[in-house]
C-alpha cells in the first residue's frame, strides 16, 4: 500500500465561512489583501498572488509546542516528519508507528468501543452537532493546517470545512432515525414479530488520503462513531496534522478519547496492519492500492468500503449556456489543483459551440492566480508532491510532442514555489496518450469536440473509472435523460462535482475501477454496522401444533400462503 499519491476526492456544499476567534494553533495576525496590486503576472504567464505583509507562515500556524500537543496521541514509538508544498520545509516532528504500535492501538480501541456502544445514539448524535459547531467557530485554524499540508488555495481548503460541517449536520440530526429498530413483517403476520437491529462492527480500521485531510479522515469517520464504533486511523503522514486537529475537537465535543486511535507511518508498513486488525476497512485512494486493500479485508471475510480513482467527464451540449459552462469547468478540472477523484479530466463540447467554449475556457483559466499565502485570493495553489508534479509533467509533455495543443499553461511555475504547474487545457488528445486515459491527478483537461449525443455517452463511458461525470444544458429534462445514460455513481447537471458531493442524503461512490461501496445518506452509515434480525414466535410454532400431523400441518401452511399471496402481503 502506498503512503502519500493515494487519490481521494472533493466536496462543497452549504455553509458560509464565519469569522473565526483568536486561535491556539495561528495566533492572530492580519491577513491582508491577497488580491490587487498584490497580483504579478508571471512572465506571460498565470498572474501570482503575492503574501501581503505580515501574512501568517508556517512557523507561526506550527510552533514546536503545537505539534507536541496535537500528536500526543499518535501510537508511536519512532520518528518521521511531514512537510509543506508550498516551500518543501519541514512542518513538524512527527511519530512513526510500528506494527506492534497498531497492535497497541487496535487493543486501546476495543476497550473503548465497548463502552462507547453502550451510550444512546442519541448522545452519541449531539457530539457530531457539537462537532459541527466547533469547526465552524474555529475554521481558521483547520485552513491554515489544510494550506500548509495541501498546498491548496484558502477557498478550496474551505470546501473541507464545509463538507465535514454538512456531514456532521446529517448525521447529527440523522442517525437516530438510520439506527433506530425497524419491525418488518414476519414469515406469518401477527405469529411472528421481527425486528431489524443495528449493531456496530466494532473496530473500523481507516486508511485516509493526503489530497483533503479533514474532510476525508473526520468526514469519513463521523458516521462510523456516531453507530457505536471505534476508529484506528491511518492518515497520510504529509498531512497528519490536520487530522489530528480534528480529533482534538471530536474529543472536546465529547468523544471519548480511545474512540479514536491515530496510527502514522509508510503506507506498505502500517496499512496491511491496519487491514490485518479491523472489523471493517474505509479506504479513499488510487485504485491499485485499493484492490491490495480488498484483499486483505476479504482474506479476513471484513466488509470494506473503497472510494478509487477517476477519468471524469464532463459534456457540454450544444444549448448550454456557454459562460455559465466555462466558469463551471474552471471549478471542476482546477479545484485543488485537480488533485481530486471527482475532478474533471475528459471535457466533450458539441462542435456546434466548440471554438465559442473553448475561447471563454481559455480566457478564464489563463486568468487564475496562483498563490501560496494562508489567505483569500488566489484561485489555485500547489500540487502536494514531487510525484504528482512528474505525472503532470509527463503527460502534457508527452502528448505535446505527439501532436497536441496547449490551449492554456502547460508549464511548471517554480517561481512561485517548488510544485506549482499552471491550469492547462489541451486539444488534439488521442490514444495512446498517456493523459487520454489515465488518472492525471493534477490541474490538466483534455478538450474533445463530438457530434451528438449517443456519441458522447459512447466516448464518456469508454472507461473502465466510473465515480463523477458533469451535464451542461439548459434543459433540465434533457440533461437529466443523459444523465441517467452515464456510468458514474454521481452525475451532475450545470455543476461539476459539489452538487452530487454535497448533497448528503443521497449516496456517493464509484462504479467500476472507481470503487465498492458509498459514503453519505443512508448507506454511508448503515455500512458501519451489522443488520441483526430478532425474530419472536408467537402463540403456536413454525411446525406441527394443536394435534395437526405432518400432511395436516402442510396443508394449514399451503392454504396460508395462499391467503397471504391474495392480501397482497409482501
């Protein structure tokens, strides 16, 4: 299993930034204007944000005594580090868990779950809504940590803050009525009561990503607690900080503090441990180290839940409203730099509007500024990792010299940091390029033109990923039909991925080699537990009673079944 370049995904939904009080992790400083004449072009090329004066560094967000408070917790007898993209400095000392450590770690929990199951749900619940408002009321601290350890714009670290503030919502206001006991009627009506419980699996061991480290370590946990598990977590060692962060406030909610066991280390030392002792297995990441995930869980006979990678579409019809379009692909293929599983990579525009799409796309994406202040301004940051910016690299590279286009960027920016490559569009993509079908992970889209639209749902699916797609078309109806048409386990009409992501009712994953499983809605918790069913016999038995012989008794129960079939008794 890898550690850091596992693939994870995105989200936005609903809540505002608020302002944030002074904070124990950033001591408060003026952000400053991050916009204006802070903004230089660079060289003809994407214009850069420049840090205003007096702008919080990563000295200042991660003091040594702030990095002791918040891995304290950490199982782990050795030492690692992780770092920021932005300048490669070291962030923090961290500990590095041995298998032994995990060991530790899964017996701590076990102890605790026990006892945590025994808590009503329903208190259980009101920690997530405390949760939900903490976050919120200290937000500037979690963007500062997302930022450094991302290498993210402040914006789209605000993503997290507001997907992990909707998820604890949910669920806090939620889980009761997804545990709750359900009667469902028995194999004979009144004779026997059945009643469907939900008992949590125990121990859920997770293995989180390094590309949204709160949203997709807390975010994915907060169900898995509020059904009486316990978690052992193995977040990204890059970007550990961050959720250790969000364990200090699950604990200050209410959270009992064993609940949640944080394990960090290299990904092919820790994860099979973490595989080897679970009760069941959360894993976002690339699909190769998901399927050697799978494989141990099913080794073991443990369910698992697996969110992969993506070659996400997104089509543009030819009644689109263009501007509206062009601002939406910005969001969708640049967002995090489009280190995201639901970020869009394949963009099909009907020819019909083509030279008009691609003119608006351009314009806009040559006009994003790149920063790498812990402030509001920039449009995109850093890519997380010498790896990620390789692959970008190679891929726009290597279909440039095989005949495709640069519409836009297509170029590394180590003037503004170490990572950074401009947004790029290309044209002209075709197999065998390496960036016609595999996952880039970084802020590249290869443009396509098609003539209707049984073409481009042939051209769309032609992919063995299926976890995101985006619809642009003023018809509602019609965008919805071809919607329906796409193999992907989201589908959004006139937005890219924050419509179907944030929408927390309803289930979210992949199909195919994009995963197993859901998050969010009813199945995003019901996957943390155990369907038991009670069954209460009544009044006489399932078999010969009240002096019935054996031909008797099978003809009471065929004129029976008959009667059920005729009320239509399901």
């Amino acid at each position: 299993m890898t550690d850091s370049q596992d693939t994870g995904t995105a989200s936005a939904t609903d809540e505002a930034p608020q302002d944030a009080p002074a904070s124990p992790v950033a001591p408060q400083a003026p952000a400053g204007d991050a916009s204006g004449p802070a903004a230089a072009q660079g060289a003809g090329g994407n214009p850069v944000v420049r840090a205003a004066p007096g702008t919080r560094t990563a000295a200042d967000v991660v003091p040594p005594e702030v990095a002791a408070r918040l891995t304290r917790c950490v199982v782990g007898s050795g030492s690692t580090a992780n770092h920021t993209p932005f300048t490669g400095e070291k962030l923090a000392d961290l500990p590095e868990s041995t298998p032994e450590d995990v060991a530790t770690a899964f017996e701590r929990a076990r102890a605790a779950q026990e006892r945590w199951a025994k808590v009503p749900v329903r208190q259980r619940a009101a920690v997530l809504l405390r949760f939900h408002d903490l976050v919120l009321r200290r937000q500037a601290e979690v963007l500062d940590l997302i930022q450094l350890e991302t290498g993210k714009a402040r914006l789209h670290a605000h993503e997290e803050v507001q997907a992990v503030a909707v998820a604890a919502r949910h669920y806090g206001r939620k889980a009761p009525a997804y545990l709750r006991p359900k009667g469902h009627t028995g194999v004979v009506p009144t004779l026997t009561k059945v009643t469907e419980l939900r008992q949590p699996r125990g121990v859920v061991g997770q293995i989180a990503p390094w590309n949204y480290p709160f949203e997709l370590t807390v975010g994915d946990a907060l169900p898995a607690f509020v059904a009486g598990n316990a978690v052992v977590m193995k977040p990204d060692t890059e970007t550990a900080l961050t959720a250790l962060w969000a364990r200090e406030q699950l604990i200050e909610a209410g959270l009992p503090e064993d609940v949640w066991q944080v394990v960090i280390g290299e990904g092919p030392v820790v994860g099979p441990e973490v595989v080897k002792h679970a009760d069941y297995v959360s894993f976002t990441g690339s699909t190769r180290t998901g399927r050697e995930v799978a494989q141990g869980a099913a080794a073991r006979l443990v369910g698992v839940s697996l969110e992969l990678g993506g070659k996400n579409a997104m089509v543009v019809l030819h009644d689109a409203d263009l501007d509206k379009a062009a601002a939406g692909a910005v969001r969708g293929c640049f967002s995090s730099a489009g280190q995201l599983c639901i970020s869009i990579e394949r963009l099909y525009v009907h020819e019909s509007i083509a030279d008009a799409f691609v003119e608006r796309f351009a314009a806009r994406t040559k006009a994003m500024r790149l920063g790498n202040a812990l402030a509001y301004g920039a449009d995109m940051g850093s890519l997380v990792g010498a790896r990620q910016l390789e692959t970008v690299t190679r891929h726009v590279e290597e279909a440039v010299a095989k005949g495709a286009r640069v519409v836009a960027g297509g170029r590394p920016r180590p003037d503004v940091g170490p990572l950074f490559y401009e947004p790029t569009i290309l044209e002209g993509v075709e197999a065998p390029m390496a960036v016609c079908g595999e996952e880039t992970f970084g802020p590249v889209v290869a443009i396509y033109r098609f003539r209707d639209e049984d073409e481009v749902v042939t051209r769309a699916n032609a992919t063995p990923y299926g976890l995101n797609s985006s619809v642009w078309t003023k018809d509602g109806r019609r965008g919805r039909a071809l919607a329906a048409r796409l193999r992907t386990g989201t589908v959004n009409v006139n937005e890219a991925y924050a419509a179907g992501y944030g929408s927390v009712q309803s289930p979210m994953g992949g199909m195919g080699d994009s995963g197993l499983g859901r998050r969010h809605g009813s199945e995003g918790i019901l996957k943390y537990t155990e369907a038991q069913t009670v069954a209460q016999q009544r009044l006489m038995p399932l078999g010969p009673a009240f002096g019935m012989d054996d031909e008797k008794y099978a003809a009471f129960m065929t004129r029976s079944l008959r009667v059920m079939k005729a009320f239509r008794l399901r």
